[in-house]
C-alpha cells in the first residue's frame, strides 16, 4: 500500500528511485513472492506499472476500499 511515488531524504532523482524499486520487486519476484501494489496516489499511472506491471490497483475514492480488496484478491488467486 503506498501514498505516492518511491522516495528518499538522500535521493533527489526520482528517476533513479522508480528504477531502484522496479530492480526491489523484480528481486522479490524472483524469490517467489509476487507482490501487488494498492496505491492512493492519482499520478500513479506514471510510475507504479514501470515498478508492479500488471500488478496493482490505483484506489480511487478510499470509501471503495473494501470492494477494491475483494477484487486484488480474486486477481491474485487466479494468478
């Protein structure tokens, strides 16, 4: 679950950061866990399929939270 684009106090390049976390997810699939982002950020869609591909859920409206999960769990099962 995130509220935005990756950041850190010592990096400025945000470039940099979105490749460093795409290079984390790919590791972590590697090892076998697939991991699926939810994200409240509404300028996501230019980042977070570089960093997810296909997996994640920009949540538009948080009182749709709920639906919205039941959802990332039936993509996830038919994985």
């Amino acid at each position: 679950v995130t509220d935005g684009e990756p950041s850190d106090v010592d990096v400025k390049d945000a470039n940099y950061l979105i490749e460093d976390t795409a290079r984390a997810v790919r590791e972590i699939t590697g090892g076998g866990i697939i991991p699926f982002c939810l994200t409240v950020d509404k300028k996501a869609e230019r980042y977070v399929a570089h960093i997810f591909g296909d997996r994640y859920l920009l949540l538009d409206n948080p009182q749709d939270l709920v639906t919205q999960l039941s959802q990332v769990f039936v993509r996830l099962l038919s994985r």
